[in-house]
C-alpha cells in the first residue's frame, strides 16, 4: 500500500468522481483508476462501488476512509513537527473556532501573538459548536477555540481562557433601550433572534428563559452572529448574545443592554487533544493564549 495510493483515494472518495478527482490532483484519470484499482487488490475488498460513470464508497470503503484521513492527518504532523523543531517560531497553527469568537476574541488574540512572533502561519477554520470537538479528534486541527468550555473527558483536554456575560441585543429605538441594565423577565413578551440549529448559546438562553418562568418566543433563526445582530437592528426582534460579539458593535442601529438578573455568562477557553502532543508551534500559540488573558484587565479567569 503506497502512499500516492491513499492520496488518491481519499480524494475520490471525497469527490465521489473520477474525473474531478484527477483534475484536483493534476494526474491522469487512467493513472488514478489504475492505484485505485491496484489498492482494492491489495486490500482484497471493494472499496468503491461502480455504476456506470457514478462512483461511492462501500461500506468497508467508509471506514477504510475514516481511518486514511486520520493516517494523513498524522503524517501531516509529522512532517511539520521535523520542519518547526528546526525554528518553531516560523511554524503553522492549525486552529478553529465558532462565529461568535470570529470577530474580535481571535484576530486581538492573534494579533497580539503576530507582534512576538511575526513570522508563524494561521490556518483558520470556522465551525459550528457541535463540529469543533470532532475536527481536534480527527486531527483536522490541534486547537479550538470554544464556548462554553466542555469539560474535559479521556480524549480531550480543556482549558477556561475567561468567563464573559451574556447581554441583552436591542433595536435602538426599543422601549427598553435606554435602561442602564435590564432584567431576564424584562424581556418574556420580545420576539427573539437566535442561531438555527444546534447551538450551544441558542440553549443557554432558552435553559435561563424556561428557569424564569417562560419560553422565549423565536421569531427568527440565523446561521452566524452578524445575521442576528442584522436582524436586531432592522427591528425584528431582540437577541442574547455574549458580550465580547459587540464589543466592536458595526450595527449602530442596536444596542447592547446588561442583564443584571439574573446574570447570564458563558466560559471561553481552547480544547485540544489529551492523546497527541502539540506541534512546537502550537505550542507556544497555547501557553500564549493562557497567559494573554490572565493578563487582560476585565477578563475572569
């Protein structure tokens, strides 16, 4: 089993065709076809399941995938392991995170580490809440950033960077917006913005709702943290949002309104993997992080 093989096949197991495959790769469809081919003698099993110009994986195809994409995953560090650990400080962090970390917590984190440590790489990946424990699993990426932080369990490690409030989100011309500070109950008759799907902070505020005596009424769903600021400040409805998401508030149309009762917080803090070291590079990025915010005046560690 050649590793040109494995380089072959998860691409077209990722495409489920041929010709896309060899086009990404730059080789020849006959060439790809030929390994593939060759691979499944090896192996002695089907990987692929062929009708006409269609292909898809087989059942054993998937598995045999999940493991490869894994292997790769490792033989990815491992090159950039032997090329930090002659200069990690020209190294790449591989890292992800949720929107609502996207547009101040990490590019100031980012910054701030870019002025000692100029010349290190980023490669950025934003997920959903639910999809940034399984991309450190995989070995897609080393770190992630998230919030609220899980606790840490046999195949992870957490790490509390802060505690930060949830605040109140309101059209500026709202009856409520000019309060100092507002509480829970203020708002159990608003039409409310939240994330769509599966949401860590959308359960957050519906378990602080339904503790208080009501359910909040959803009149809009968005994907990201931009659309609901969006839709607040067009009037349609209120939102509950983490308070560093307008610390840098685009939206003049809205306003950020603290909730004194009862307090609403999330905690913000990395996960990594508790069975594989961190690449030299990453390493650095992680002890950074810890020391960053426990230095930053306003932040709870």
């Amino acid at each position: 089993m050649e590793l040109r093989q494995i380089r072959y096949f998860i691409e077209v197991a990722k495409r489920e065709h041929m010709t896309e495959a060899a086009d990404s790769l730059h080789v020849a469809q006959s060439a790809i076809s030929r390994q593939i081919v060759n691979l499944e003698k090896t192996l002695g099993v089907d990987l692929f399941i062929r009708e006409g110009r269609s292909i898809r994986l087989t059942a054993i195809g998937r598995v045999f995938l999940e493991h490869m994409e894994r292997a790769m995953n490792v033989i990815e560090d491992a090159k950039q392991v032997i090329e930090e650990y002659t200069d990690p400080e020209k190294g790449t962090i591989h890292i992800s995170f949720p929107s609502t970390l996207a547009t101040y917590m990490m590019p100031t984190a980012i910054s701030a580490f870019r002025k000692e440590y100029p010349e290190v790489n980023f490669d950025l990946h934003q997920r959903s809440y639910v999809n940034l424990s399984d991309s450190v699993l995989k070995g897609d990426v080393n770190i992630a950033l998230i919030a609220p932080v899980p606790q840490s369990k046999d195949k992870l490690k957490s790490t509390i960077l802060f505690t930060e409030n949830i605040v109140a989100l309101l059209p500026i011309n709202h009856p409520l917006a000019r309060r100092d500070y507002i509480y829970l109950n203020d708002l159990k008759d608003e039409a409310f913005v939240m994330f769509q799907g599966q949401s860590m902070l959308r359960d957050i505020v519906i378990n602080h709702c339904k503790q208080h005596g009501f359910t909040p009424n959803i009149a809009f769903e968005a994907k990201d943290i931009d659309a609901i600021k969006g839709l607040v400040s067009a009037g349609l409805g209120i939102s509950l949002v983490p308070e560093i998401t307008v610390i840098d508030q685009t939206h003049r149309s809205a306003i950020a309104i603290p909730i004194a009762k009862p307090t609403v917080t999330r905690t913000v803090g990395m996960i990594i993997s508790a069975e594989r070291e961190l690449l030299p590079t990453e390493k650095l990025f992680y002890q950074f992080l810890k020391q960053y915010f426990m230095r930053l005046e306003g932040f709870q560690n």
